[in-house]
C-alpha cells in the first residue's frame, strides 16, 4: 500500500499575512508498518489542549505567509462539515474508494463556544503543487459526496482547519484506510477530465459562521468547475 508523505503547518491567525509558525512531516504508516500520522496529530491536539494554545492547521507546505503563491506542496485535500451531519457524512464516506482522516474540528480558535465540525482529509500518494488542480479535486469530491449545507467560506476553503480542543479525554483522529486506495491526484483529474461540477451549489443556503470571515477567498481556494 502506498505510504502518502504528509505535512501540517500551523498558523495563529487566518489572515493572507498570517506567518507559518511551524511545520511538521510524516508518512502516515510508521516503519513497522502501523498508523503513526494520526497518533501524531492526536498527540499533537493533546498537547494544546493540556497547555491552551491554539493554532489553525494546514495539509500544505508554504514559504512564509498563508498565501496561495507562498504555497509549496499540498500533501491532502480537505473538505469540512458541521458535526450535526455527522450521519450522513459517515454513510457517504463509507461508499467512498480513498483512504481519509476524520478529524474532530471547530469552527473558530480562541472562543469559548466554538463550532463543532467535521474535517475530512484525503492523503494524496503525490503532493501536488498546484492550488487550481486542489479546487478542482475537491470540488469533484465535495460533489461525489453530495452532501450540502456547508457554512459558506468555511476554513478547509482557505486550506485551513482547526482541530476541536474542547474538553475530550481523546482527541478523535481517525483513519479509514481499509480496503480503500489514496488519492493519485493526476490520474484523478484525469479520470474527471471535462466532468462538470458545480459544488459551490452545495453551500448555497448553508448556515453562516457566527464570525463572519473578515478576508474574502481572493486569491485563496474557491470552489470552481
């Protein structure tokens, strides 16, 4: 089974000046053959969670700011979801070939009642360099999941996501890998080449964030055909 190289950067603020705080990579099996990127964020989560520090999180690998041109390598593509469609969200993901992370998130860092969400990460064998063919990925895969009612400009939309670090005696990182294969991103798109998508209908009548987004997605993600 292919091995995806992953890499989470984090970032205090989501703003397009926001500066790379750090940046961590690893294979998601280990040397012995067992999960150990996943243990990895639950640890990491863990540790913030004991000593109150916050950041938000990203699959991509930038040069400085959290900028589409400082953008370096996207190592997952991210879709996220309100944690009141967790139902529908497990049984669409079951019919689904890749291999995803599930990871419990919120909406907003550093308020006292966040949003519950739903990140779902899928690895990519490859990473890719290219932010258009990321949209155009997850737009593919947002609609072969079907399920709408994302909040509009919701953080996956800007590479961004924040692990959930409310009271939890066990961060909730899981991977369904099992009879599934990563995502190659190239054969992919081309497997999809001249397929129609329209996900940005997906969000169009979806509850708003209770902090509107004060950035705009110029020049970040934006759901496209």
């Amino acid at each position: 089974m292919p091995n995806p190289n992953l890499t989470i950067s984090f970032f205090k603020l989501r703003t397009t000046r926001a500066l790379v705080k750090e940046s961590y990579t690893a294979n998601i099996y280990g040397a012995d053959g067992f999960e150990n990127m996943g243990h990895a964020i639950a640890e990491t989560i863990k540790h913030a969670i004991a000593h109150k520090i916050e950041h938000y999180w990203s699959f991509a690998r930038y040069k400085r700011n959290h900028k589409k041109d400082d953008i370096q390598e996207l190592t997952a593509i991210m879709l996220e979801y309100p944690y009141s469609l967790r139902a529908q969200l497990m049984e669409a993901l079951d019919a689904c070939p890749y291999g995803h992370y599930i990871i419990h998130a919120q909406d907003e860092i550093n308020t006292k009642r966040p949003e519950e969400r739903l990140l779902v990460a899928f690895p990519l064998i490859e990473p890719i360099t290219s932010p258009k063919d990321y949209t155009r990925i997850a737009s593919l895969l947002s609609e072969q999941l079907g399920i709408g009612e994302h909040s509009k400009g919701d953080f996956s939309s800007t590479f961004l996501f924040a692990p959930f670090t409310g009271v939890c005696s066990t961060p909730k990182v899981v991977l369904n890998d099992l009879d599934r294969t990563y995502l190659d991103a190239q054969q992919f798109l081309e497997e999809n080449r001249g397929v129609w998508t329209n996900a940005a209908k997906l969000q169009e009548g979806a509850p708003q964030q209770p902090r509107p987004m004060k950035l705009d997605e110029t020049g970040l993600f934006a759901f496209q055909a």
